[in-house]
C-alpha cells in the first residue's frame, strides 16, 4: 500500500522576468505555479507517493490553473477548498553572478489567507495518512492561518501521523518575535524540523556560528543547534541544507541530520544555478520519502542533497526528478552526460 502524505500551504503564481531580466526592463513574464508546499507534494508525487495536497483556492480560471498543474504532476487535490477573491502572486528575478535574485510578494488577502477553520475537515483529511508536512510560510498568512496550522498539527498528531515543519522564515510576512511566538506552540506537535542557516536564529534566536553573507559555514556548529531544538521542543529529528554562496550563480551545497544520537553530512556539491527557488522544499521532500522507505539517516541525507541538488538546474518550483534519477547522483553519478 502506498505511503499517504498530506501537505498544507498557499500555492502562488510566480511571474518570472525571461532570461534574467531585471522587472523594470521586461516586456513579458513567464508564468509558474509554485509554493513551499505544494513543491513537497510534487516532489512525492513523483516519487510515486499518494501525495494530496491543502490549500484553499478561488473558484475562477486563475484558481483551476493552480489546481490543473498540481494535477498535471500527479498531486491528489482531494481536500482542496474553494472560494475567496484571489491567488496569491509572487514576481520573482532570477539573479545571476553577483545580482541576487529578488522577490515581490502581491499576496494580501489572497483566499487561503482568508480561509477559515470549517474549510478543513481534518479527520477526513489525516484518515489513514503517514505524514504530514507544513511549513512556518503558512501560520504566516494571516492570523486566521496561524490558528488552522495549529489545528492542524494538533489534529495530525492525534491521528498518529507524522509531522514535519519547515521553519522557512520569512521577513517580509511577519516579524522575527511573533514568529517565534506562533512556531513555539505549533513546534510541540512535530517529529521533523528543517531549518537552513538563517532560520533557526530568526525565529527562535539559535545561532550555529555561520556567516552566511560571506559564504562561510559553520557545520559543526548546526549539532548544537539541533540539540537545542530538540531539547526545546521533544523533536526526534532536525535536517538543515547548507548553502555556501558564490554568488547567485554557483553554490556549495550540502545537507546535515541530527537524531539525537547521529549527526549525518552529505557530500557536497557544487551547483551551476538554474533555477534555485524550490531548492530547500526538494530536501525536505527528499528527506520524508528517505525515511518513509526505510532509509538510514546518512543515505537519507545523500538522497535529500542529491534531490534538492537536481532541483535547482530545472526551471521553476517543482522538482520534476525520478527516484532513479536522484538515487544516480547520491551513488556518485555526477558527471552531467548525455543519456542515450
């Protein structure tokens, strides 16, 4: 029988300048379908998972063309509500060398924002379900949002599902102090957290001792921030992908686990930029699929890296990679030649 997991958050269309073009100078965007997520949800659906996703979208075009493209990738859309005004929008700028890239959010009020707690039927929602993954963008939304993430996780945990929260701070939805006052009640539900570089500090004041801005990580000093959490919040788990910046081009990549008694690292790579949105989102895909299957902690975080590694030479949210296809690159495959 397959694994079922279930995801919650706000899927967005993204418009995307053509061929690294700055906003103020395109006459054209490309349109992509995407959110943190709903990119865990395609990632397992590719992965040949029962992947649903939750979300609550208008009842208009824009709204059936999200919905159509978690379809078009395998995503089960069961739960999904309908009604309210809009889907949230994001313009994003693809940086390259030294020019970062750029987003602009144009998502206030969008429907799942002003979703309400008798949209989700959580009982029927975590029937029969293995997993469930949100991440710290979605209790961000709204307060309304805040209170059905809890929910949620409440209602996961008394199903016995498991969860996983990604803390994926956002600056630019709220701030540092009630972040961490929403993630501290909702952080006592979940068996998984992933936290990069910036996020553990911003929202609950761990720091691991890196320098992001300089590309220097510290990876030893992600254990202790670990053991922190994990002593903060009963957590069995705690996953950080490590990116060492170059410049918005080429990264170092790499991945660690702590269970509380192991604390794993990938090998590293080094990664020509594509696309690197979505990146974070396919380790933690990566990730739940490896512990799902049975994976011990160190080929779980080869398989996480070399995923969330493949994403981000596809354009786009979506990780649109095979198990084959990963499991190739964590055994060594990286040579980039042509399949014939």
């Amino acid at each position: 029988m397959k694994k079922k997991i279930v995801t919650f958050g706000e899927i967005m269309l993204r418009l995307t300048p053509p061929n690294y073009q700055r906003i103020v100078q395109t006459d054209s965007f490309d349109v992509i379908y995407g959110g943190g997520e709903a990119n865990v949800a395609v990632t397992l659906a590719n992965f040949g998972l029962d992947s649903y996703y939750v979300t609550k979208l208008p009842d208009n075009p824009v709204g059936q063309a999200a919905l159509n493209e978690l379809r078009r990738y395998g995503v089960k859309t069961d739960y999904i509500a309908r009604g309210g005004n809009r889907l949230g929008i994001y313009f994003a700028e693809n940086g390259a060398s030294q020019r970062g890239s750029n987003v602009i959010y144009d998502r206030a009020h969008s429907a799942i924002a002003e979703a309400k707690p008798e949209d989700f039927d959580w009982n029927q929602i975590f029937q029969d379900a293995d997993w469930f993954h949100i991440t710290g963008i979605t209790p961000a939304l709204s307060e309304s949002m805040s209170e059905i993430s809890l929910q949620a996780v409440q209602a996961a945990k008394a199903h016995g599902v498991k969860v996983s929260c990604d803390l994926n701070y956002r600056a630019k939805l709220w701030s540092r102090e009630r972040a961490g006052e929403v993630m501290s009640e909702l952080m006592k539900y979940v068996d998984l957290c992933i936290a990069n570089e910036e996020d553990a500090e911003m929202v609950f004041g761990i720091k691991s001792g890196s320098d992001i801005t300089a590309g220097e990580i510290n990876v030893a000093g992600f254990k202790d921030v670990a053991q922190q959490l994990m002593d903060r919040f009963g957590l069995k788990m705690v996953g950080s992908h490590l990116r060492i910046s170059r410049g918005a081009s080429d990264n170092g990549w790499l991945v660690v686990v702590y269970d509380g008694k192991n604390f794993v690292q990938s090998k590293q790579y080094d990664i020509h930029i594509v696309d690197r949105v979505g990146g974070g989102d396919s380790f933690a895909g990566g990730l739940i699929y490896s512990l799902l299957m049975g994976k011990d902690l160190q080929e779980a975080a080869e398989f996480g890296a070399a995923a969330s590694c493949l994403k981000q030479t596809i354009p786009g949210d979506f990780n649109h990679v095979s198990v084959k296809e990963v499991e190739s690159l964590a055994k060594g495959d990286a040579s980039g030649r042509v399949r014939r």
